[in-house]
C-alpha cells in the first residue's frame, strides 16, 4: 500500500494468493505506477477493490481502507470489462460501453463534467458513451471509443500536456501573484490532433501518455523527462507526437502491446520484439529513443505492465520481472534478490499461462490460468487481508519503500522533512507517503519546464543512497555484475 510506517517483515514478497479471491475466475487486473489500490474484474462481469482509500477510490461510498478484495456492490447491476486506476480515482468501463469512475476529483479526472465534488465516493458516470477501453495517469484519464473521429478523449490534469489538447491550461491565481495553477478538465474531451486516426490501445505514466493507431504507428505526449516520449529529447509535448522509430517497415502489429510505467515506455514491434525508452534502470544513460531490449528476444509476450520502476510480462509459459524494487514486488521470494536490472524468470511461477499483469507502486497483480496447474496453485501461500494499518512508525519503516526514488540532487532538500511528513496528519497524508515525485515530474520539473540540462537520470544519481548503505542501487549493479543471489545471468532461458 506505499505506506511508509510498515516493517519489511508485512510485504509479500513471493506469489501469494488472496483467500477472498480463491475459487473466483478472474480475468483482468489493474492498478497504476502511483497507484496503492488494486482493482481485479472477473468473468461474470464483477468488480473487486482494496488498498488505500483516503479519496474514495475504491467506491464503496466511505473512505475506509479495504486490505482483502472487496466487490463494488453499486456496479453490480453491470458487467464490467475493462478498469483503470490512477494515484487516487478509478475508472471501469461496461460491456455495453458505458464508463463509470469513483474517487479523487479535484483536477476533473472523473470525467463526470464537474469537480463540485473533490471526492467521489461511489461509482458516477463518465460523460461519453460507446467505450472501449480506459486508463489513467495520475491524476488524468484516458478513454477510447468506436466513434469516428473521436476514438480518444481525455479528462483530468493539463499541466504537463499529457491530455494532448495543444495546451497545459496555466493560469496565475491572482492578478498580483506568481503563483501558477492548472485548468482543470472535467468534461472528457476529443484529441483533435488525433480525429483523423483511430486508436486502439493506449497506456498512462504518472504524466505522460502512449498511444497505438490502427495503422500500428506510436504516438507519445505529456512529459518529456528522461526521455519517456522517445524523441530523443526531454521536451513536454501538449499535444500529440509521432515517434519515429515505429514507421515504415516497423509500424506494430496488431496484436501488439503497450505498457508505461512512472518514467519510461515500452510496446511490442515487428516479431514480438520488445521496445523500451525513459529511464530503464537506476544507474547508467537513459534511452532517449525506443530501443529493443534484447534479454526478451525470441519471447511470445502476451501482457506487460510496469510500475514506479518495475516491470512484469506474461510471455510463452513463463512469468518475467526486473527493475528497482523494495517491497518484494518482483516476486523472486524471501531467499532471492530484491532487484534485477536484468529481466528474470518468477521461478515460483514458472510453466504457468499468464492471463493478465497488473504493477502498482510498490506491489505487483498476476492472473495465471489454473487449469493445468492447479495443484501447483496450491501450494502457494494465502494472504487473508486482515487489518493490517501499522500506528506506529517502524524503526526502519522509512527506508523501505523511500530509496527507489530519492538519488537525485533535485531532492536533497527533501530528506530533512522526512520526519516532518510522518509526523504529519494532515488530510494529504496519502500524498507524503508517495515517493514517486522525482520520477513523475512532480520534482523533476519544478517551475518553467526544466527538464534537460542538469544530467538527471544519468550516472550520478544512481552513486548517491549507497554511501549509508541504505538504498538498493549499490547491491543491485554488484549483484547483477558479480551474479551473485540468483545464480544465473544474462537473459531469461526458454524451457
């Protein structure tokens, strides 16, 4: 749940199953790279929520945390098919085209064409019709549709120009102050950039957006740190951008997939192949461009999704993860290693047909078919969900999920008021415990569109945290360079 005051001793860090979910087919899952809640839908069309719920996000009408699955009981009256989930609201959308989304509303990513009501407690209906699918950034919504002309519309926060509408909406609060706001958009809005193509997938970071056209060509906008929309610079793009390398004869197939994670990107091209850009791994250059990763080469993928700064993929008969983690959410179990820069088999996984992938902020969702493993299935260990709020904050409980993110200069300031969040009650205690800020955007570009020219991301961020022995990367780069914990190195080999 991203909480701060938790011990390491309360994560999962192997595939655990969830008691209330046992015995129930589901077919998809869904959280997002800021998201502390998780939503699963399965086959009869029904909608379970838990997690973090200071913004109503989970819709059950309260703001009262949920740690096991519990069903919308207000969407029941549909079949629900598809779900997006962003820092702190939630959108689904039905059989029948219909969206409806519940929580934080105060930037109008709720699409309900009003933000009276900063929190929406229970499920309201989104203000389009005919919809496909629909996901969500952080604090915006992106929804697709089979209208011509206007297949995607967008809701939600403008400031970085990840709602694609040509403008980041700023305005000055008062006629003698330099304080800076953002328009909200609370009415989903057709991408008129985009009216001549239709879009058939798309996927949201923190503050940018990928999206997939029918003909199979890319285009990225939102912001442009790291190099996360692939144009081999760092500059915002508030509307629309056709990334180059996915044209001519490497346009995607249509079966491809398309995943963003809180500082990169990622899709399938030509053969399968694996494309990623943005900021790849803590230490090193970042990939400015799309470039295959090659350690997947030859693999079958079926789903991807990345979080704050990990990642998992279904593909053939395996399940594959990597990136910087904390809290266990890369699955490798309490005797392997905690990160990987290189993509790994989950050997506990291992010969089962993953369905559906799901990465949160610090935790991970996988749906795998039981029917020829279920045995297998069951010597998996059982998460009950009971409450498990911790009061009190844990000698170390700061370290554990705060040192993926806090190398960069940019945030130097921000480790003297580490005491000072946790000591705070204030209402936005959700937002002090997220510390994903230096890599959505929130830190990297602090006023005026800074994003290049300071070297962020590179090398010298990565050589901070391991100084007081404290963060991963140092562990991580010796583990991986010495292979030592697994055993194994290089790419994952195929059974």
């Amino acid at each position: 749940m991203g909480r701060r005051r938790t011990t390491p001793e309360e994560n999962l860090v192997s595939p655990t199953r969830l008691r209330p979910l046992m015995g129930v087919d589901i077919r998809f899952v869904a959280s997002g790279c800021v998201s502390c809640h998780c939503v699963a839908l399965d086959v009869e069309g029904r909608c379970y929520t838990w997690g973090r719920n200071e913004k109503g996000q989970l819709g059950h009408g309260d703001k009262l945390q949920r740690d096991r699955p519990t069903i919308v009981s207000e969407l029941s009256k549909h079949k629900i098919v598809k779900a997006g989930s962003g820092r702190s609201h939630t959108v689904v959308v039905t059989d029948d085209g219909l969206s409806f989304a519940f929580g934080w509303n105060k930037h109008g990513q709720i699409g309900s064409g009003s933000i009276k009501n900063e929190f929406e407690l229970s499920p309201v209906r989104c203000l389009l019709s005919e919809v496909t699918d629909a996901v969500c950034g952080g604090e915006f919504t992106v929804w697709l549709t089979s209208v011509e002309g206007s297949s995607i519309l967008t809701a939600g926060l403008p400031q970085y120009g990840q709602l694609g509408h040509g403008s980041n909406n700023e305005y000055n609060t008062k006629d003698s102050s330099v304080r800076l706001a953002y328009e909200a958009q609370p009415r989903p809005k057709a991408i008129a950039s985009l009216s001549g193509e239709t879009i058939v997938k798309a996927a949201c970071g923190t503050n940018h957006t990928v999206a997939i056209t029918k003909d199979g060509h890319v285009y990225t906008w939102g912001f442009g740190g790291y190099g996360r929309l692939g144009h081999r610079e760092q500059k915002d793009e508030w509307a629309p951008r056709l990334v180059d390398v996915f044209t001519r004869h490497n346009v995607l197939p249509p079966q491809a997939i398309v995943s963003a994670g809180a500082a990169n990107s990622a899709c399938t091209a030509g053969g399968g192949q694996l494309y990623m850009w943005g900021k790849i791994k803590n230490s090193g250059d970042d990939w400015m461009y799309p470039k295959p990763l090659m350690d997947l080469s030859g693999w079958n993928l079926r789903c991807m999704d990345s979080g704050n700064a990990h990642h998992f993929v279904g593909a053939d008969s395996s399940c594959i993860s990597w990136g910087h983690a904390q809290s266990g959410e890369l699955g490798y179990g309490p005797n392997g290693q905690k990160s990987s820069a290189i993509p790994k088999k989950v050997d506990i996984l291992e010969g089962m047909h993953v369905i559906s992938v799901a990465c949160g902020f610090a935790h991970s969702l996988v749906v795998v078919d039981r029917t020829k493993v279920a045995d297998r299935i069951e010597e998996l260990e059982v998460h009950d969900g009971k409450a498990e709020e911790v009061t009190e904050p844990a000698d170390n409980g700061d370290a554990v999920v705060e040192k993926a993110p806090k190398k960069s200069s940019v945030k130097k300031p921000q480790n003297s008021k580490k005491r000072k969040n946790e000591e705070s009650s204030s209402e936005d205690e959700d937002n002090s415990d997220y510390d994903s800020d230096e890599l959505n955007g929130q830190a990297e570009q602090k006023r005026g569109g800074k994003t290049s020219g300071s070297g962020r991301g590179k090398s010298a961020p990565a050589k901070k945290g391991g100084g007081r022995g404290r963060g991963r990367p140092a562990s991580e780069t010796s583990q991986n360079a010495g292979g030592k914990g697994s055993g194994r190195r290089g790419r994952p080999k195929k059974s």
